[in-house]
C-alpha cells in the first residue's frame, strides 16, 4: 500500500479508481513563418476557438455551483479579449515573423513570470490563470483536445501532476469521488473550484504520479491531506464508514434549516453569510442565513475595463437587498488599495500595500469619481432593504466622521431630487487594525455596530504578512493578543450597546466560536456552506457554561497552547 500526504484543500474523503490525467507534450520551437498575416489568421481562429470553449465553460460552472465561481473562467475570457496582450501576441507574429505558438509562448509566458514573482497572492494566481490561457492557445494552435474529464466514469479518482481551473471546471462532480495532484497550494483557483463543487481533493503529494497508476485504488482524505493507493480491505472499510459518517452529519445539517439561532440558555445571534456578487445570494438563502454581514463591494470593481457606474452598483445592492426580503445587509465600502491591479483606477502601486493608500483612505481621496457615486448607490438601494454602511480599514475617529459628513451631504442631495432612501441607515466599521482596537471604546460611540474582521486583525495586531511563508507559523487569530484584541472590541461595542459582528474566517471555525459565544459576540458572517453547521454548534452550546472555558484559554500565554486546549474541548 502507497501513503503519501499533501494539503487538504477540500475537506471530505473520496474512494475510487485512479484516472492518471498526462497532458499530451507539446514542443514549442520559435520556428519562422512564410505567410505573417495567414500566421496572424491562425492565431486570431485558435483565440476564437479557446474563448468560445472558455465561455461554455464559464456557462457550465455558473449552472452547476453560482456565478461567484464561475467568475474565474470569465476572468479567463477577459484575459482572452486583452487587446493589450492579444496586441502583443499579434505584434511578434508580425514583427518576428515567428509562429504563433512560440508567440504565445514568448509573451503570456513572460506575463506569467512576473505575475509569479510577486508576493501578493492574487498576483500569484494570475501567474497559474497565465500559464492555464498560454496552454490552451497552443494546444489549439496544434490541434492537441485537452484531457476529457466531463466525460469520467462514475467513483473516478483524478490523479494529476496538476489540473488547471479550466481542467477543474469541466469537471462533472457526480462522476468525480476526488481529486488528488502532486502540484497545487490551498489558494489555487482549482482548489477552490474543488471547494465549490465539494469534492475533496488533497494537493502537493510529492512523487504521486511515480506511486499511482491508472486503475490503483484510491482513497482521498480531504480534510487530513492523505493519500492511499491499494489499501488492504480493514483500511478501505474503515474509510468507508468515516466517509458515510460525514455524508450523514451533512444531511443531518439540513435539520438545522429553518431553526432560530439560540443556545441552550436561551442567548439569541444571527448568523449570515459573506458574499461578493448578488448571484451569492442564491447560497445565502439555501443554507438559511439570517443576512449579509458583508457584503465585498470590490469583486464589483475587479476583472473589468471601466468603473462600474453608480447605477450599476446600485442594481447590485438592490438585488440582494430585495431578495433578502429585510434581512440585513452589511455593505463594506471599496476595500482596494496597490496590491490589487485594477489599471482603469490608476493606483500606483506601494512598496507595502497593506500599510498604504487603501480602502479609506483612498476613498475619501477621491471622493468625486469612486466614493461619492459609491455611497449614493448604497443610499437609494437602502430604500428597498435592511442595509447598512461598513467602512474598512479604520484607524483614526476623523476618517468616521468624514465619511459620516459625506453621508450627510448626499443624503440632502437626495433629499432635495426627491429620491426615496432609508433616513435610518447605520453606519459601523470593520474593525482590522490595531489602532481601531485600541481605540473600540471611543469608536463605539460614534458608530452603529462593530464588524471585527480576524483575518487583517491578526495580521496588523501580529505584524505578520499573511502571505509571506517564512512567517505564517506567527499568523494565528488564536494568538493570546489577537483573543484579548476580540474581547476587548466585543466589551466595548457590548458596553456602548452596538451590535459587534465578526466577518473574518474565525467566525466559522469550531474552535473559535466557544470562545466568542462567551465573549458575547452578537453576529457571525461566514461562507454560506458552513451557516448550517455553525448554527447547529451554537444551538448546542451554554454561553454560561462557555465563561469558564473562556476563562482558561484566556489563561494561556501561547497560540499553540490556546489551539490544544481548545481542540481537546471541542473533541469532546
């Protein structure tokens, strides 16, 4: 029996027959053309042809898990309609006179390069969208199909050097018990995509394809990260059953449709989810969320060529306001700054993004051509739901009250045009940075609610690049300054009487939510797929008996020593 191990990137666990997926070799020499404007024709056909498969692609995937996915193989398509890189592509055709396949070559390949080389990981993962177009032009180009994986047997195990997002999004889940690749990290799109249509799936297995074979049985723990090829009968039972436990624990969530979010002695919160197109909505409602706790106006502005309008955006908050039917609906305010490349908007970019001239403080910047037409959207959608405003990336009181003025100021322009919004509406911050969690007690008094969010919160309060791996082993909301930081924003905002909501990835995680229970955190916003299994864990719980269990971890002087003991509580 083979055992290896990688990351789990999509928790499950999958067993089946191996299907080794080898893409065909393809050489691609910088061989000279005769005919530069028929190589030129060549190119724009292979081009046409890739998109259009693209786009069925991108169709198949929205039908089959939502638009939000979908939309990284529409970001495919946006590359592939690039007059810029097309341009460019053309240009050494005709310039060179190579073909154009060592064309495509010569320039998304140097495109992904630099994308590679950079330590932001959304420009990482540019790199991999780069490589995945560059491919498929080429095997166009060449006549080469790529590797049928819609049209895999039933209790298919993929085992590949890697899958691409376009390979993982022709993937039809019914057929697939799992994926397994010797190459991949967590954030990859395919990971995600694996996610989204929940199959599990374990990456950077080092020597898989050396080990496993066409036909081998396989077993695919997703949540573990390991992997077994011809396990012996007692080993594949046992598998067996824990995968049919799972199965079951996830129906028996469906139970949970429906409930009120209460514990056991009777503390009620509200549990929504985090979203970043209106489509999301769709997910939000069947698993039950209770609303919006943020809503990520930014993926509005992203893969496009021009600043959406304020009636476009205004759309986009109507939608989701009308379909949660006054449930709320936290809108955070553009949370953009140099580490994400929108060229349109002309941010340069900084030598540290994360410290620099973003979210707010680039919004108040330019008020005229991207807050002011932001803010009035959210206003008028407001007349038709429970919206509120979140300002991210707060770090002094003068930011609130700047933007709080500028409401004032569109309001009465709205007032004066006899444009209908809701006079009520609140006004809260993300609180993420240390200087908004310092300073809680003073923010809760100008402001409607508090969303903490842990993700940037442990970075700022922890000095820790999130992205960087030489550092990650500090990166942990469970770090005994980031929990104090939490308790002491949930104390303030409960002391002042404002809502305090979490929106980062600990409100989700099992270990954390005793520990905010017992902090008296009001709402929790999450990925919709762990709503259910959220609520079911709370309305287990005792926040009374949780005090003393917060009581002890708060004792603890290390993050490590804080994950045991709560790990042990949880287990048990």
């Amino acid at each position: 029996m083979y055992r290896g191990t990688g990351a789990g990137v999509s928790a499950g666990i999958g067993i089946g027959t191996a299907v080794v997926i080898r893409e065909e070799e393809m050489v691609i020499r910088p061989d000279k053309t005769d005919d530069v404007r028929a190589e030129v024709e060549r190119f724009r056909k292979a081009l046409a042809d890739t998109a259009a498969r693209t786009e069925r692609l991108a169709a198949d995937l929205a039908e089959k898990v939502g638009e939000k996915e979908a939309e990284i193989m529409k970001g495919h398509l946006l590359l592939l309609a690039d007059p810029v890189l097309i341009g460019e592509i053309e240009a050494a055709i005709s310039g060179s006179g190579i073909c154009s396949e060592y064309a495509v070559e010569t320039v998304l390949g140097n495109y992904a390069d630099v994308f590679a080389s950079m330590d932001d990981e959304m420009m990482r993962q540019r790199a991999a969208d780069m490589k995945d177009i560059k491919v498929r032009l080429q095997q166009a180009l060449q006549g080469i199909r790529s590797a049928d994986i819609a049209s895999l047997p039933e209790g298919s195990v993929i085992v590949a050097r890697d899958l691409t997002p376009s390979m993982t999004a022709g993937i039809n889940p019914a057929n697939v018990a799992a994926i397994v690749t010797e190459l991949g990290g967590k954030t990859s799109h395919s990971a995600i995509l694996a996610r989204a249509l929940e199959i599990p799936a374990v990456v950077a297995v080092s020597g898989l394809l050396e080990q496993v074979a066409d036909g081998d049985r396989v077993i695919a723990d997703g949540g573990e990260g390991v992997v077994l090829a011809n396990p012996d009968e007692t080993v594949t039972e046992d598998y067996a059953a824990r995968r049919d436990g799972l199965l079951r624990g996830k129906k028996e969530l469906e139970a949970y449709i429906g409930r009120p979010s209460v514990t056991r002695d009777g503390v009620a919160v509200e549990i929504g989810a985090n979203i970043g197109k209106p489509e999301d909505v769709d997910k939000v409602l069947r698993y039950d969320g209770e609303g919006v706790g943020l809503f990520r106006t930014e993926f509005l502005f992203m893969e496009r060529s021009a600043m959406p309008s304020e009636e476009e955006q205004f759309e986009a908050y109507r939608a989701v306001a009308s379909r949660l039917e006054g449930r709320p609906v936290i809108i955070r305010t553009l949370d953009i700054g140099g580490d994400k490349e929108i060229p349109y908007m002309g941010i340069e970019k900084d030598e540290n993004p994360f410290l620099g001239f973003r979210a707010v403080r680039l919004c108040l910047n330019r008020k005229e051509d991207i807050y002011k037409p932001q803010l009035r959207a959210i206003l008028r959608a407001s007349a038709f739901g429970n919206i509120k405003i979140m300002i991210p990336m707060v770090t002094c009181i003068d930011e609130v009250r700047e933007v709080k003025a500028l409401l004032e100021e569109l309001k009465q322009e709205l007032d004066e045009k006899g444009i209908p919004y809701n006079r009520e509406i609140q006004t809260g911050i993300m609180v993420e940075t240390a200087a908004a969690a310092l300073m809680a007690d003073v923010f809760a008094k100008e402001v409607d609610f508090f969303s903490i969010g842990t993700n940037d919160l442990t970075q700022y309060v922890m000095s820790v690049d999130r992205g960087n791996e030489k550092v990650s082993y500090l990166y942990s909301s469970f770090n005994p300054a980031v929990l104090r930081s939490i308790r002491h924003i949930i104390a303030c905002g409960r002391k002042a009487g404002i809502m305090v909501g979490m929106c980062g990835e600990a409100a989700s995680d099992p270990m954390m939510i005793p520990l905010l229970l017992a902090f008296g955190l009001n709402e929790f916003s999450m990925s919709a797929s762990a709503i259910l299994r959220t609520r079911k864990l709370i309305t287990e719980s005792s926040v009374k008996e949780l005090q003393a269990v917060a009581e002890r971890a708060m004792s603890f002087e290390t993050a490590k020593e804080v994950e045991d003991y709560m790990r042990e509580f949880v287990s048990q």
